[in-house]
C-alpha cells in the first residue's frame, strides 16, 4: 500500500528564512513561554471579575478580554522579534532604546501619575510603562557596546555603556521605580561579568550599590517605609503582605477551588502584583511548584543555550535578558512569600498588564533571536 503525504515536507536543502528560523529557534524555551501566557489568561479569568467589579465596571470582564488582547501582542511581538538575526536585533533594540528613553524624558514632565509615581503615558485609554520596553533594549544595546572592545581594545566602551546604563537608571529613580532599577542593575551587571568584567568595574559597582541603597533609603520616604516595615512589621501597615500570607496558607496543597479564593476581594492588586497568592489559595501549593519549576527550567535552559554562543555580543546579552526574566519573577514571588520588601513587580506573562506582556514578549523575543541553533546545538545545527 502507497500513502501519500497530505502536507509538503520541508527538504534539509531548504535555506529560506521561514525555515531556518523554525530550524534554529529553540522550540522549548517558546513553549515555556506559551505555557506561562496561557496560564496568565487562566488566573485573569480567576481574579479579572472582581476587579472590574470594586473599580465598577459594568463588564465583569473587562479586564479579561484586555489580557487576551494584551497577550495576543506580546505573543506577536515575541515571535516576530525571534526571527530576527543577530545584527537586526540589535539594531531593531537600539531603535526601541532610543524611543524609549525619550519616552521617560517626556514622562517625567507630562505623565500620568498613580499611587505616587510618574511611570505611564496614557493614550486612548491605555497605560504605557516605557521603562518596560528600555530594559531589554539598553541590555542588548549595552551588550553591544562591550563587545567592540575585542574588536577594538582602545575604545572606552565599557564607559559608554555605563553612561547609557547611569542615565536609564537616574530616569527611573526619578519616577520613582526603585524596584525596576534594581532589577534592570542586576541584569546589566551580570551583561558586564559575562563580557569580562574588570575587578576594578566589579568593585566600583559594588561600591555604588552600597551607596545608592543608602541614599535612597535616606531620601525617599516610601522605601524608607518599606524596609522598615519588613524589618519591623508591627510598626508599620503590612495589610497586603498580611492577607497574600493568609491567603497562600489557606490554600494548601491543592487549593480551594477555582474561584472561590477570598484574596483577590481584599487586595486592589490581586490581578497584577499578586496574582501569585491567588492562584496558589485558588490552585494550591502543587500548581504553585509547577509555576516556579517552568520559570527554573527556562532560566537554566536560557542560560545554557546562551553559554554556548560564540559571538560575545550575543552571549553577554542573552544572559542579561534571560537574568531580567528570571529575576523579575523571583522578585514577585519573593513579595508574595514576604521574603523581601514590597516592590510593585509583576509576575512575567502571568501577571495582568500591557506594559509588563509587550516588555516580557520583546525581552524573550530577543533572547530567542540571540541564541538561535544554541538550544539544539547537541542535536546538530538544525536540530
């Protein structure tokens, strides 16, 4: 018996873009991601209804229907931005930094203010967050910037990446976002170690860190707030950490079921920065471990895949993109447990957000497009 195949086959001589692409892209990291999105639509539809209905929207899911949209694009802007070559995706970052930065200027004189920062700009009845686009821009650009010093020694490159670093990082203390210039600092950090990082910057970073974290603790009231309250939280108001703490422990190993989970009625951020809480009361402590182990096993797969390649610009910044990932859901996990301070961090693609899905779907996208043919290196070139 003859069977015929019902789809064309592509053939191992075929080098079109499409092909290559789907060759050398490494389809586990994506699937991660996929999984994360999917499970961030799950926990909108678990929490979206109650916060449409305490801000009092008529559409109890209003906020489900913008997180469809929402993870509709950044998925859009993942896959397109992995398909990207090396070279177009640097220059593709360093255009998305340029705007991005100018973006933070014009914030600072006519943004829209909430809850005490100036982070957004507000158009048709949207928040844009630009600091969540110029993080995994300034990462690859910056990364870049420090591989021209193999090519050419002479140049002061680690210093222009810095300044570009110092300037980024003074736009988001002056909001203020302690919290993203924590994150983005470790990433960049970590861009710098992985390029070769000299003792004498390795030690002047640690210096400035030190001081900053004391300036910043001495001049603005609100971390000042947070740290003493975590140290001391009997003399300050710990309402939100209190009721994620009661509401992980109640849900215990398997949760109470979908939907009847009482944290996302006391908290207004229920839906973005503790979504966590509520999907471990909801889900319990099993769908919580599966959650973390997806983020571990993505970060060690990223991170072994960017080990590998050989381009300098590329290896250093695909593990300044795969540590902002990661960290940024260490952090938010870390608030929900109340291991550290408050930070206002969402949980990446899981969390409800424009701002936070179209940055985590650009940081991804390019980290994709930088190890590319390295996740199934073992296999072969093309997997």
């Amino acid at each position: 018996m003859t069977y015929v195949s019902s789809a064309p086959l592509l053939a191992r001589s075929d080098m079109s873009w499409l092909t290559e692409w789907r060759r050398t892209l490494d389809w586990g990291l994506l699937g991660g991601a996929f999984f994360l999105i999917a499970i961030g639509l799950l926990m909108s539809l678990a929490a979206g209804p109650t916060a449409a209905a305490r801000i009092g929207y008529a559409d109890q899911y209003f906020f489900v229907f913008r997180q469809v949209g929402f993870a509709s694009l950044g998925c859009l802007i993942m896959v397109a931005v992995s398909m990207l070559d090396r070279a177009w995706a640097r220059r593709f970052a360093t255009l998305v930094f340029i705007v991005s930065l100018t973006l933070m200027f014009f914030i600072l004189i006519w943004g829209h203010e909430a809850k005490g920062a100036q982070r957004w700009l507000r158009i048709a009845g949207f928040s844009l967050q630009p600091s969540e686009m110029v993080k995994p821009a300034l990462i690859v650009f910056g990364g870049w910037l420090l591989a021209q010093r193999e090519l050419y020694p002479t140049g002061p490159w680690a210093v222009i990446a810095f300044l570009f670093y110092a300037v980024t990082l003074g736009l988001l203390l002056l909001q203020p976002d302690v919290g993203q210039s924590v994150l983005l600092t470790a990433a960049f950090v970590v861009t710098f170690f992985v390029s070769g990082l000299p003792w004498r910057w390795a030690a002047g970073f640690a210096v400035g860190g030190v001081s900053l974290s004391a300036s910043l603790y001495a001049l603005l009231p609100h971390v000042r707030y947070r740290v003493n309250s975590f140290i001391n939280p009997d003399s300050a108001d710990t309402y939100q950490i209190d009721r994620a703490a009661e509401a992980i422990g109640r849900g215990g190993l398997f949760g109470v079921g979908p939907g009847e989970g009482q944290v996302k009625i006391h908290l207004p951020d229920a839906h973005t920065d503790f979504i966590y809480a509520v999907m471990v009361e909801e889900f319990g402590l099993i769908a919580a471990l599966v959650l973390m182990a997806i983020f571990v096993l993505m970060i060690l797969r990223g991170f072994r895949a960017s080990s590998r390649v050989d381009d300098g610009y590329a290896r250093a910044a695909s593990a300044g993109l795969f540590t902002l990932f990661g960290l940024q859901a260490a952090i938010n996990i870390a608030v929900n447990l109340a291991l550290i301070p408050p930070k206002g961090m969402t949980l990446p693609f899981v969390s409800y957000g424009g701002s936070s899905m179209i940055g985590t779907g650009l940081t991804l996208g390019l980290a994709l497009a930088l190890v590319r043919g390295q996740g199934t290196r073992t296999r072969g070139r093309y997997g």
